[in-house]
C-alpha cells in the first residue's frame, strides 16, 4: 500500500512512518527506531481491494502495489 497524503495529513503519517505491526521487529528495523505498535493505523484504517495491507481512508492519494523485486539500500541487506 502506498498512501499519499496532501499536506494536512503529512504530520500525521510521517508519526506511523517508523512503526510496524509485527511484535518481531527485525533488528536492523530496531537499528533504524523502528517500534512495535499494535493498532498502528487505528481507525483510519480501511480495507484495501486487491492487497491485504489497508490504507488510509484520509490520504487523497492510496495506490495498491505488488512487489515485483526487492533491492536492499542499507549497508547490512536490512532496507525491507
């Protein structure tokens, strides 16, 4: 899922940016201030059509997106 928001909302998706709701954070998750958080998007949450993740029913912009390849960016292969 990839949510877009205008600029109202840029605060406020920037503050779910670093969290996760896997209990397991990964550590180089954990490295880079990654936390678990259970509810991490709470009631703005709302279903997608294609893709299991939800999106956010106040961003403007929601794009469903497949994974087609994955290219690590941190030095220790963790930039998932």
């Amino acid at each position: 899922m990839l949510n877009l928001p205008s600029v109202r909302e840029v605060d406020a998706v920037d503050r779910l940016a670093r969290t996760t709701g896997t209990a397991a954070v990964p550590e180089s998750k954990l490295r880079r201030g990654y936390r678990y958080e259970a509810d991490k998007f709470g009631v703005a949450a709302v279903p997608s059509s294609t893709v299991a993740p939800p999106r956010v029913a106040e961003c403007p912009v929601a794009m469903e997106t497949v994974v087609e390849a994955i290219h690590p960016v941190a030095a220790d292969g963790g930039g998932r």
